[in-house]
C-alpha cells in the first residue's frame, strides 16, 4: 500500500514573490508519478504571477511530456522545456 500524498511534506509553504525551483526529484517522487504531478501544480499555485517556477521532474519517470504537458495545457500559464539533468531529470520552467 502507498503512502498518502497527504503525507508527504509539500514542496512549498509559501508563495514564492522571484522564480524559484520546486524540486520533484526526491525519492518519494520516483515511485509515485501522481505525487509529482500534484506538487507540480501546488507548485505553479505558489508562485507569483510575473515569475517563474522551475519544475525538476523525477528521471523514472521519463521526459514530462507524457505526463505534466497535459496537466500545464489546463492551467493559465505558459511553459518552456529547458533541459535534462545530468542525474536524468527533466526541467520544466513554467511562467505564471
């Protein structure tokens, strides 16, 4: 059985006033690509508008694309791919 996402320590507690990055590569994010996903959104939810969040997605589960694209499409925001990490992950900076 898996853990709660409820508990699970949130990527952020504040709402974040410059760009910052929201780390989603943590070992509770390789198993559990609904847990990213949710972060990924609390994390555009917690930033200003005018800056920008860079999402560190977790490399199990590939190139975000597939999964986090879909999800950004629906929100009010524009978004950028910017690169793969050396440790496989993939950067994602989504402007608010």
């Amino acid at each position: 059985m898996g853990v709660s996402h409820d508990d699970v320590e949130p990527v952020t507690d504040r709402v974040h006033e410059g760009s910052w990055s929201a780390n989603l590569e943590k070992p509770k994010h390789a198993d559990d690509r609904e847990l990213v996903v949710a972060q990924a959104v609390d994390a555009v939810d917690h930033t200003a508008e005018g800056t920008h969040v860079n999402l560190v997605t977790h490399a199990t589960h590939g190139h975000p694309e597939s999964y986090l694209y879909p999800v950004l499409d629906e929100l009010d925001v524009e978004y950028r791919y910017v690169e793969q990490c050396g440790c496989g992950g993939h950067v994602v900076r989504v402007f608010v």
